[in-house]
C-alpha cells in the first residue's frame, strides 16, 4: 500500500480544528497520536455527520454510468440498428467521461463543487432526455447526445474523496472512507445495468436513458446542497504547467490504472466466451456480479485488517503482484461454478489496489487539485475498461487478456519507485 498525504483539502468552518499537537518523533510517518491501533470500520465513518448522505447520493448520481451503455444498446436495436452500432455508441459512451471528468474536477477546485456538480447533472440530463424522446434513428444526433451524457458526468467521486477529509476527525478515518468509496463503485456496475434492463422490460430503453437522467440529477443535486460540499473549497495554489501530471511518478501510475480498468473491461468479454463454451448463457452475466461481490467482501476485509498507520510504496507493488498472480487459476480449463468462485479473489484485490493507488494518487497531487486528481483516476480506469473490452474479443476473450494487463499494472508499479512519505500536513 502506498503513502497517503492528506494535505490539500482544508477542512469545513462547521468541522472544529484541532488542538495543535507536538511535532512526530523520527520515524514512519503516522506514528503520533492519531495512528489507531484498530482501523476504523465502515460504520465508524458512516456514523459522521453528513457522510452516509454524501456516500448515498454519491452513489446515486453516478448509477446512470452503469445503466447508460446497457440502455443504449438496448434503444439502438429497438431502433433498427445493428450490434456493431449499438456497441460502438456504447463504447463512445465510455470513453467521454474520460475526457471531461478532469476539467470538471478542475472546475470544482477553481470554484468550489456546487458549480460543477449542478453544470454537470444538467448535461447528462438533457443529452439523455433528448435520447429518450428523439431515439437512436437519426445516428448523428444520437453520437453529440451521448458524447456530452459522457463528458459532462459529474465529479462526484472526486468531489466525495475531497470531502472525506473535511468531515472526518483524522486519517485513518480518510483511508477507510477511501476503501468503503472504492468498495460502493461495485453497486454502480451491479445495479446500473439490472435497473436498465429492468426498465427497458417493463417499459422500454427510452424509460432507462430517462431513469437515468433522473438518477443523475437527484444524486447530484443532494450531494451538491449538502453543507459541507456547498462550503468546501480547495487551497488556493499557483496552478504550474502539467498540473495534476507534474510529480515525476503520477503519470506512470495513471498509465498502471489504465490497465487495471483493462482488466474489468475484458472480464466482461471472458464471461460471454465462458458461458458460450460451456453452454452456460447465465455465467455471462454472473461473472461481473461475482466479481463485484468479490470487491465488496474485499473492501470490507480491507478495511478491517490494514495497517493503522499511513500505506508504504511497497505495500502498492505488492497488491500489484498478488492482483496479477490472482488471474492465474483462470487460466485452467474450469466448469463453470469453479469460474465463478476464483473470480472472488481478483474482485476482491481490485478494491484494494484501487483505494491504495487513489491514496498514492491524491498524495502525489500538487496542494489544491485533489478533485481533478481523481478525476484523472476515473480517466484512466474508463480509459482501460473500453480498450481493454475491445481487445478481447478479437483476442479470443480468454482470461490471459486480464491477467496480462494485470501484469502490465504490477509491473508499472514496481518499476518506477514513488517518493519517500512525508509527515502529514493537517
């Protein structure tokens, strides 16, 4: 696990400081007074005021990134079109967010996080509200709708990981809030697409792009009115060139996200091959959930188990390694049910890695950028999980594509050694 630095983020007025404690003795970093010999649960940080609130509509407003491309799919065949242009919408889909999450995120650290989650929600709900009543059929208009549904994604998940440190006590509370974030990512790739197509059956896709849309506005609306985003504001800094990617070891760890998100994004095509090989059409779609469940159970025992000190660089590379070699008994030709439950344990180390390289990554971020920061984190995971679902299938699908973008990522760790931690800056 790798060094976190919370020092970007000041706290809200409404949150008391505190007391000014004496200087660290010599040694690892968080070592003084608020190391914890037990790490925070889940529930010890939901117990804070406003942090189940924020989680929730954090969650919400991001559910419209998993219902989206299943929808779209959906309302592209209804309308006439072809697999190959339904997946192609649906991967443009994918791909937008990548591109407009760090300027919002950049937004938010200029102008605080009402501006661009409010901004935000009302593209994504009028490029889908036109989808829903206009359709598919004029493909131009429905690839400029989708574009900006992408793009103007609100920066949720980067405005959440900013407000952890303005209302929870100390740091260990930050690191187990960062896990239970990374671990309810897996309710937004579970629940999305089950709403769509639950949608679209009872009604039709045009009602699952309007949930959608609706989703995105009432998750964004209540996480942008609640106190302590409408008072939180970055420390203001002089912006040099780069950047968030100015420290030397940030853009080798984003390239490592890249393909950890390949690794998701090829899964989804493994689990098609699998179910077709094995005549099992329900394992195509119960290889992701597996996996997400996998995350959540992870996220959990993560949480409970780390260190009560600030992660080390070499904690990250070793996440990295056993990430990598937990892909390596897919390899064997398996039945179906054993697919499944290997699968847990990859899902499980994802959240993992990711909550620690979201960690390294805001440390590494120069003072006053962390919600840009992590909006090149989600950059790079959406980055990955396009390509890597569009290099598995001409590659077959078989699980050698995840483990060796899994390898690619442990290996992008390990070879680039970060900076030595610093003292926490309160």
């Amino acid at each position: 696990m790798a060094y976190a630095q919370v020092r970007d983020t000041p706290r809200t007025p409404e949150v008391p400081a505190r007391a000014p404690q004496p200087p660290p003795p010599p040694g690892p970093a968080d070592t003084g007074p608020a190391a914890r010999a037990i790490p925070p649960t889940f529930n010890d940080v939901l117990r804070h005021r406003y942090c189940s609130r924020l989680l929730a509509s954090s969650v919400v407003g991001r559910l419209s990134l998993g219902m989206v491309p299943v929808a779209l799919i959906l309302a592209a065949q209804a309308d006439g079109h072809s697999l190959a242009t339904a997946s192609v919408l649906a991967a443009l889909y994918g791909i937008a967010p990548a591109l407009g999450l760090p300027l919002l995120g950049r937004l938010a650290d200029l102008r605080g996080l009402p501006l661009p989650c409010h901004l935000g929600a009302a593209i994504v709900a009028t490029a889908l509200g036109t989808l829903a009543l206009a359709g598919t059929s004029n493909l131009p208009l429905a690839a400029v709708c989708v574009a900006l549904a992408g793009a103007g994604c609100p920066p949720l998940e980067g405005g959440l990981r900013s407000l952890w440190h303005a209302v929870l006590p100390d740091d260990a509370h930050v690191r187990t809030a960062y896990t239970l974030d990374s671990s309810t990512q897996q309710i937004v790739y579970v629940m999305g697409p089950a709403l769509a197509i639950a949608m679209a059956t009872w009604f039709s896709p045009a009602a699952a792009l309007a949930m959608a849309a609706a989703v995105t506005l009432a998750g964004s609306t209540t996480f942008a009115t609640a106190r302590p985003a409408r008072r939180w504001r970055a420390v203001p800094c002089h912006r040099e060139r780069f950047g968030v990617l100015r420290p030397r070891s940030m853009r080798p760890l984003l390239f490592s996200l890249v393909f950890l998100g390949a690794t998701v994004g090829a899964l989804d095509v493994a689990g098609i091959v699998v179910a077709e090989r094995q005549d099992t059409p329900w394992v195509a779609g119960a290889l992701p959930a597996v996996f997400s469940v996998g995350g959540l159970l992870g996220g959990a025992l993560f949480a409970r188990f780390q260190p009560a000190t600030a992660p080390r660089p070499r904690h990250l590379m070793l996440l990295g390694g056993a990430f990598a070699a937990a892909w390596l008994p897919l390899l064997a030709p398996l039945p179906a049910p054993a697919v499944l439950a290997l699968a847990m344990l990859p899902g499980g180390l994802f959240v993992a890695l990711l909550t620690v390289a979201s960690l390294t990554v805001t440390s590494l971020a120069p003072p006053g950028t962390s919600t840009e920061a992590v909006g090149w984190i989600s950059s790079a995971i959406r980055l990955g999980l396009a390509g890597g679902t569009a290099l598995a299938g001409p590659l077959g699908g078989h699980f050698v594509v995840p483990l060796t973008a899994a390898a690619l990522c442990a290996l992008l760790l390990s070879a680039r050694a970060l900076p030595a931690p610093t003292t926490v800056k309160v």
